[in-house]
C-alpha cells in the first residue's frame, strides 16, 4: 500500500462498519459519464464491461483511442460536480443504515480528485469519511477494519474490487451492487461469497441482517 496513504481523519465508533465503493454504487457514474461523451459528439456504448473500446464518435462509429478515453475520464472527474447525481435511494438508506453503524467511502480515485468529490458529497448531505485511493481496496479495508471484532460489510459493484477485500479481510460481508441497468448484465459475475443487490433497498435488507447477528 503507497506510504503516503493516510486514515488519520476517519475515526471509528464501537459499531460495525459498513466501507462503501462510491461511482456506480452512492453516485450515477455511467449515465452522466454517458451524458458528458454526447455533449461533445461521442458515445459510450454498452458492448463490454469496459470504457476503453466502448467510446466511438457518434458522427462515424470510429472508437475513440485508450490514450483519449483515459483523457476523457481525467476531464470528467475534474467536472464530476456539474454531472454527478445520487443513485436512487442512496442518500436515504446510508442515512439509516448510519444510525447503526460507522460508513467510510471508498473510492478507486486518483486523490487528486478527493477535493472535488468531497465537496460534491457534502452537497447531497453525504457527509461520511472520504477515502480517495488507487491503492488495493483490500488493504484499505482491512486497514480500517483493523481487527476489531465487530461486524462490517463492503459494498462495490467491481468484482476484482470485492475480490482484493474477500483476500485481506475473509470475515467482511461482501455486497455487489450495479446502478445502471444497461451495464449490469455485462458485468462479470463476482463469484463465490458475493452477495448480489439489486438497488439500495435491498442492500439495507443485507446489511442489517448481518450485522445484527
């Protein structure tokens, strides 16, 4: 894990914790990010579970080059604030499930966008922990976690994401949860001891039954 990594500002309570995953899980990632390519002639098309290969200008059909799409996806963290929304009923369900339990958001995010995102956060009143990292989202967690014997839960709609978390931390419950619904068949199927959510509602079922053991 990079050294420069800092948790110094998240600050646990004797409950579970739940770590959640932050574009495509709290936040609408795929439409705006859709909605962002269109303005300026370009499309993303649901082919694969994948960006790179997927964008094409909307004028020929021609893919955009990886060097572009990774371009692309720098201006749109640096605007995510004119794009970005709430999933539905992210902001709800957190709110409740904070009444029982510690959240810290996770993000896979170069932390130079961690201002931006945290003030776009604070907007919706999601005031949780902000961790922006590119680092293993497996050793964050366990990092957070750090042992205690308290339940907690990980919520992310990546499998090698949820995977990282099921190596370094085997005891946290593990959720899948995909807001867009033309991207979600296309995702790979997280395997083994992953709990899939169809939306938040069901996420908060899942949850509160574990931690309430």
């Amino acid at each position: 894990m990079t050294n420069e990594l800092s948790l110094d500002h998240v600050r646990l309570t004797n409950r579970p914790l739940i770590v959640c995953d932050i574009d495509e899980v709290v936040l609408e990632f795929l439409t705006p990010f859709r909605d962002f390519l269109r303005a300026s002639g370009r499309d993303l098309l649901p082919r694969s579970f994948r960006l790179h290969g997927n964008i094409v200008l909307i004028e020929s059909g021609e893919t955009v080059a990886d060097d572009l799409v990774s371009a692309l996806q720098e201006e749109f963290f640096l605007r995510q604030a004119d794009w970005q929304t709430p999933a539905a009923l992210a902001v709800e369900t957190l709110a409740g499930l904070a009444q029982e339990a510690d959240i810290v958001f996770l993000t896979a995010m170069p932390p130079r966008h961690a201002a931006v995102r945290r003030a776009l956060l604070d907007r919706f009143s999601l005031h949780y922990p902000l961790v922006a990292t590119e680092d293993a989202k497996g050793l964050v967690v366990k990092r957070l976690h750090a042992g205690r014997k308290l339940p907690f839960a990980f919520i992310d709609d990546i499998s090698h994401n949820l995977h990282s978390v099921r190596e370094h931390a085997p005891d946290c419950l593990l959720v899948n949860l995909m807001i867009n619904a033309d991207f979600r068949p296309l995702a790979p199927d997280p395997g083994k001891g992953v709990t899939k959510a169809r939306d938040w509602t069901d996420v908060a079922q899942i949850i509160r039954a574990h931690i309430s053991r």
